[in-house]
C-alpha cells in the first residue's frame, strides 16, 4: 500500500485536473494577465506534476526491484562461509589462519543487515534513509572478502567443489558489491525524483498548489465570491506536502 504523503500527492495532481476543467468550462471570461494562470501554462503544470509524480513510482519501483535482488543474492552467504571454514579445517592450515577465518565467519553470522529498509513489496515506498542498510550490507561484503583472503592465502587449500573454489568466491564477492551498488544508485534515482515532484507540486509561487490557490483567487475576484463558478472551485483541496 503506497504511503499517505504518496497517496494526497496524487490527489493533489488530480484536484488541479478538476480545476482546470472547470478554468476551461469558463471560456473566454476567464482571461487573467498572469501568464502562469493562464489555461495552457495550467495544462503544461498539470503535465508536468503527472510525469513528475510518474517518474516517482518508476524510480520507486527499480529500487524496489534492486533490494530485492540484493536480498537474494546474500541469501546463502552465512551458510557458505561456514562451509569455507569448514573446508580450511580439512587443509594442513595452522591454527591462528584457521582462528582468522573462524573471525571472519563470527562476524558475518553476527552482523544482519538491516531488514528495516527491505521493502518487497514494490507498491512501498523506498526509505528516507539508505545509511543503515548500505553500511551493513558493506560490512558483509567486507567480511566475506576478509575470509576469501585468509583462504587464499593458504597453499594447500584447493577444493574440488566448484563453489568453494578462490575463482568462484571472488566472483561470487564482486556479484555482492555489484547488487549492492546497484541500490545505493536506484536509491539516489528515487531521491533524485523526489526532489524534482516536489520542485513542481509545491515550489513556492511556481508550483501547482500556489498556482492553484491564485486561480481560485482570480475565479473569486472575477466572478464574485457568491458566485457559482466560486463555488464550484472554492472547495477544491490542495495541500502542501513536500515529503
């Protein structure tokens, strides 16, 4: 379910639909000297705040999909490093590298990543904040590299299980740091999108909001304030969000 600010943007976008149609119904009698207020610079604002909101989902939708696979692609990752540990134990490895790999193993099944901004559900909205989870799914990969390191640092660790194998850790680290970079730059994408919806929902004068509360000025200046064409308008919601 898509958050409330998500939800009274929309509304927002839709109520300024309403509003020009009623702009339109007017005819040649609605003619302010503002060129913002007048009928096609509404229908440009009015393009602009859905592809602006448009963008928003998209963007929302690809960081969505991005912690997703992120998600799938650590799935696994403590088991295997116990199995990597278990593998070294089986070499003629000392006791203080076997003692750095069992380190590194401690550290990956003791540090979680936050499932607190792992939304799966695409219609959620992305966080506010990225630090917490980005820091965390660092730290594993940190832990994980560490422990590929001690094992290749061992002459006589040479498995025969293909996913065991230096080649396929490294590749399997690189696969991690790839998904996880991937969400940090889907997450500025979605940010980014933010920033420019509300640039044209709620900039101060320029915005929809303000230009829709000038048009229903301008509808009651030119009309009356009794008038029908007011209140056709006047109860029309617009609310400044900007989140």
């Amino acid at each position: 379910m898509a958050s409330t600010s998500e939800v009274g943007h929309a509304k927002n976008v839709a109520n300024f639909q309403d509003l020009i149609a009623f702009v339109d119904g007017y005819g040649a009698t609605y003619n302010p000297s503002k060129n913002s207020l007048k009928l096609p610079q509404l229908n440009s604002l009015y393009t602009d705040s859905e592809t602006a909101l448009q963008k928003v989902v998209n963007k929302n939708t690809e960081y969505n999909n991005a912690v997703n696979d992120r998600v799938e692609a650590f799935d696994g990752l403590r088991s295997l490093s116990t199995r990597l540990v278990n593998a070294l134990e089986t070499t003629n490895a000392n006791k203080e590298k076997i003692d750095d790999a069992k380190g590194f193993n401690r550290k990956l099944q003791g540090k979680r990543a936050s499932k607190i901004e792992e939304p799966v559900d695409p219609n959620q909205p992305a966080p506010k904040t990225i630090s917490s989870s980005q820091q965390s799914y660092d730290q594993l990969i940190q832990h994980f590299e560490g422990l590929i390191s001690v094992l290749e640092s061992e002459p006589s660790y040479a498995p025969n299980e293909a996913d065991l194998k230096a080649t396929a850790l490294n590749a399997q680290a690189d696969d991690l740091k790839d998904k996880n970079s991937k969400v940090s730059t889907a997450y500025t994408a979605v940010s980014n999108a933010r920033i420019d919806r509300n640039k044209t929902l709620y900039k101060d004068d320029s915005g929809l909001v303000d230009t829709a509360t000038e048009v229903k000025k301008y509808i009651k200046s030119v009309y009356g304030a009794t008038s029908p064409e007011f209140g056709q308008v006047k109860g029309i919601a617009f609310k400044n969000i900007k989140s």
